[in-house]
C-alpha cells in the first residue's frame, strides 16, 4: 500500500496524470463513452471499487494507480458536477 502523503505526490505530478488520461482511453473506451465515467463524482474509495468491478467484467487496467490518480483528481467526490450536455437546438 502507498502511504497517503506519496499519493499526495504521485497526484500532483502532471506525468501520472497525463498517463492516467491516456489510460482512461484505452481500458474504458472499448465498452462505453468516456462520458459515463466522467459525469461521476466518486470518492477514491468508490472508484477503487468502480475499477475493481470493471476488472471482474473483463476491463484490462495497465496503469491502475495512474488511472485512480487521474480519476480522482479530476471526477472525485469534491469536484463540481459537470454542465448537463447542449441539445441539438443549443439549449442546456
């Protein structure tokens, strides 16, 4: 297990997240839009459980830290949610 303060640090450096970017891509977009998982706003703990289940369902996580790092960096729990998608006619 990592201690919390490396987490701290592993989430602050812009590489992992880049990395984790691209790993969103390639172990989530095979079975859904990325839109799903980014509408979330999950603890870290949830997504932990959220990558497990995927996992069980046949989703092939290279980069799992990465991923957790970018996820809860960007869709966690205390991220503002994000703006509902425009219609076709430009209306929210």
């Amino acid at each position: 297990m990592i201690a919390p303060f490396l987490l701290l640090l592993l989430a602050a450096d812009p590489a992992v997240l880049e990395k984790g970017k691209a790993e969103e891509k390639r172990s989530c977009l095979p079975c859904h839009g990325l839109r799903i998982v980014q509408v979330q706003r999950l603890s870290r703990a949830t997504w932990e459980r959220e990558l497990d289940k995927m996992v069980r369902w046949g989703a092939v996580i290279k980069e799992r830290e990465a991923l957790m790092e970018y996820l809860v960096a960007n869709f966690g729990d205390d991220k503002p949610a994000p703006a509902p998608p425009l219609s076709g006619d430009g209306r929210k």
